[in-house]
C-alpha cells in the first residue's frame, strides 16, 4: 500500500471538496422542487465551507502559494465582472 503525503493527501480532499461542489451546484440548478433545491444549496454552503478550511490549511502550510492581489488586477477585475453584470440585466 502506497504511503501518501500529507500534501497529496490534502490536495486529493481538496480537489474531492470542489468536484463535490460541482455536482452540487448541478443538482441546485436541477431541482424540481423548492424543498430539495434547498436541501442541496444547504449542503453546498456546508461544502464550501469545508474546501475553505482545507485550502487554508494547505496555504497555512505552505502547500497552496498565494501572491498578493495587485490593486490595479482587483479593479480590472471588478470593472470586468461590473461590466458583465451589466449586459446580462439589458
């Protein structure tokens, strides 16, 4: 039996919590009762909440590197989505 890492291991949960969160956002979309569609946007906010705590464990410990967001890339992206929002309510 393979030894994982305690990097792989924490990725492989990671990567599960965001496939997880996929399929979830799916089944939110597909519901065809108001009942269930909030039974899965529950368990999806649980899932988020539980990717979260696993990325910041891997960032804690060095194992999902992050830079500093630049002040000018936060307001292009801002301006971005702005935009976008924008002409999906036209």
């Amino acid at each position: 039996m393979a030894d994982f890492t305690e990097q792989e291991l924490l990725d492989d949960l990671l990567t599960c919590e965001k496939n997880l969160l996929n399929l979830y956002n799916t089944a939110v979309i597909e519901s065809s009762t108001t009942e269930l569609r909030d039974l899965f946007k529950h368990n999806m906010a649980q899932c988020m909440d539980d990717q979260f705590s696993v990325w910041k464990q891997m960032h804690s410990l060095g194992y999902y590197p992050t830079k500093p967001a630049d002040q000018a890339e936060l307001n292009t992206a801002r301006q971005k989505f702005s935009n976008i929002q924008s002409n999906m309510q036209m």
